[in-house]
C-alpha cells in the first residue's frame, strides 16, 4: 500500500511505503544446533553479525548440554551459508557470568571490535536483589550485567566491563561512530530504551544517560516491552534502530525507530506498526515460543540483512532494501 506525502522543497509529492515488512529469505533458518557437540547441541539464536573484508562475521548464542550460554563464531561469503568454528570464542570465566555469555552485538569502531553481551550470573547477591523487585515479572533467578568486550581479529576478546552494574539493564547496542566526541549506547533500563555515553569505554557516567523511549500505551505490540536490536544504521536522515516489542502475550515483534544524528535521545518518528513477527512453525515453536528477537542488521549494497534468533532454537534471516525502510522510519 502506498501512502503520498508532502516531501520537503519543491520536488512535489513522493510515494512511500505505508505498510512494510522484511521478507523471510527462502533458505531460512540458515542455522541450526550442531547435534555432534556438547556446547551448541540445543539452540543457536540472536545472531551477532558484521560485514568486514567482503565477508559475513556471526557471533551467536548457543547452548548445549549444560544450558549455559556461549558465544560462537561463523564466517560467511554470502550471508546465507555459514563455516562456523568448532570451539566458542567466548565463554563464562567467573561467577557473574555463571549462567552463560549472551546475546552479542559486534560493531567495528575506529579499528577496533566491540562486542556488547549480557553476562548472566547466578550470584547469591543477584537473587537478593531481584526479590527485593517487586515488578520483576520474567523468569530470570539470577543477576546481568550489560557488558563490553573488545577485540582486533575477532576470534580473541578482551573485556572491558560492564555499562552499569547491579540493576536490570540488557539489550545494550554501541553506535558505530562516537557522537560529539564519545562513544554512545542504547541500553535497556526498564521499561525504557536509554542512551549513555562514555569517553573511554569504561566508565559510562550516570549522568550521562537519559530515556529515549518506551512501551507504548494502546499499543497491540509493544505495550509492555521494548529493547534495541542491532548496531543503528547511519542514514541521511537519522539513526535508524530497529528494535523489539511485546505485549502482555510475550509475542515479540520487531519495530523501528528514526533517531537525530546528532542528539539521539530525540525521536524524529516512531511507526505505529511492526515490521516483523513470528509466523513460521519455526519461529511459533522452539524453546521459547513466538520469539522473533534480532542483534543484527548490516547493510550490504543497499540491503538491510535482519539476522533473528526464532523461538530461541535456530536463526534466521529477513531482508530489505535500506531505502524502503528509511521511508517507512520517516512516514510510517
Ligand atoms: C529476552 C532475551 C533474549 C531472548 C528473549 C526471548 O529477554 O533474554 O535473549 O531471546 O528474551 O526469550
């Protein structure tokens, strides 16, 4: 469907996109649990993934016999089919990480590899925390933190530390540029999606951190949750971050959101619609169920590749072309 809009100047009226949404690439899931091995034997999902020297870079979750969490790697030519390592590349060193490494999102920034993940730990201290939190409405027993690691070749990973500590903060993206001179995250601060910033990485000041937006009263998709996917995308006319809802039904959706270059704590339009949700059996049935949940959106020749956990079991892949989901960003 299209819609017509005023466009700015005298160029007339432009057609845009009303209604969008990414299309499911045919081989999809384009990665399944390795059944031979002990670490990802169970489920492979929320796919961290970059394109760097013409090839495709996955970080994935995994889990296998123990339940635990760990990072894997995989290497691609195409985007669709994968080479993966046989060893994680990061896996729990200490207690607050007990419970596994998860949900990566890799960005290159002035030659360096960063990769955000949440660190789930079993701590005693985590658990009394959350018992004190009277809105704590998930199944977590445990505490996370929101942590940054580095790396020059992606394989090896150093970590840096967590954004904050001691409080229910996770879905933590890096921009992919410094803005005004500092390094730039959205985390999620509950129920909000927040922006902190940080001169060094290390320390990123209380101060600095402000609520951009959040679940959406009257909303059918986003009303109770919300959280940033993958690394926002610098367009013309803002970041373009695509992030994740849901309602009191836990079906999650994918959204976008169009952000100012320059003060990203402003929201310069926020579609009303979803651009994705579960619809295959893949993506209904899995160990979580109706879970479309995204760490990734590189843009290669003009096309958006949205890389998703389904159902947390196996990942899949969802395209567009970039211009199509900049006009529905900006007019949807
Ligand atoms: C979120 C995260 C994701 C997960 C999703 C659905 O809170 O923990 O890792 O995919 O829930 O289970």
């Amino acid at each position: 469907m299209l819609k017509r809009v005023d466009s700015i100047g005298f160029s007339g009226f432009q057609e845009v996109l009303l209604t969008f949404s990414l299309q499911r690439h045919p081989a999809s899931p384009i990665l399944h649990p390795e059944p031979a091995s002990s670490w990802e034997c169970y489920n492979v999902f929320n796919p961290s993934v970059i394109h760097y020297n013409a090839l495709f870079h996955m970080h994935y979750r995994a889990q296998g016999l123990d339940w635990v969490s760990r990072i894997g790697y995989a290497v691609s030519s195409d985007g669709v089919h994968w080479n993966r390592l046989r060893e994680p590349v990061l896996e729990p060193i200490d207690e607050q990480e007990s419970r596994g490494v998860e949900d990566p999102r890799v960005t290159c920034i002035e030659g360096t590899f960063y990769m955000t993940y949440t660190a789930y730990s079993s701590a005693a201290e985590g658990r009394d925390y959350l018992a004190q939190r009277q809105d704590w409405d998930f199944f977590h027993d445990g505490l996370i933190l929101p942590m940054i690691a580095r790396s020059r070749n992606l394989i090896d990973w150093q970590r840096i530390g967590p954004i904050v500590s001691g409080e229910d903060n996770k879905d933590h993206v890096l921009f992919p540029r410094k803005i005004n001179g500092r390094f730039a995250a959205l985390h999620r601060r509950r129920p909000q999606v927040w922006i902190a910033f940080s001169d060094d990485m290390l320390v990123w000041p209380d101060e600095s951190m402000a609520p951009i937006y959040g679940p959406r009263q009257g909303s059918t998709w986003d009303n109770f949750g919300v959280g940033s996917n993958g690394v926002p995308i610098e367009t013309e006319f803002g970041w373009l971050s695509i992030n994740h809802g849901y309602s009191q039904d836990h079906i999650y959706h994918l959204g976008v959101v169009l952000l100012d270059l320059d003060n990203p704590t402003r929201v310069i339009h926020r579609p009303a619609d979803p651009i994705f949700w579960p619809q295959e059996l893949w993506e209904l049935r899995g160990d979580v169920p109706m879970v479309v949940f995204s760490c990734a959106n590189p843009v290669v020749d003009g096309t958006v590749y949205v890389y998703y956990g389904a159902a947390d079991h196996v990942i899949g892949l969802a395209t567009c072309r970039l211009d199509d989901l900049v006009n529905f960003a900006r007019f949807g």
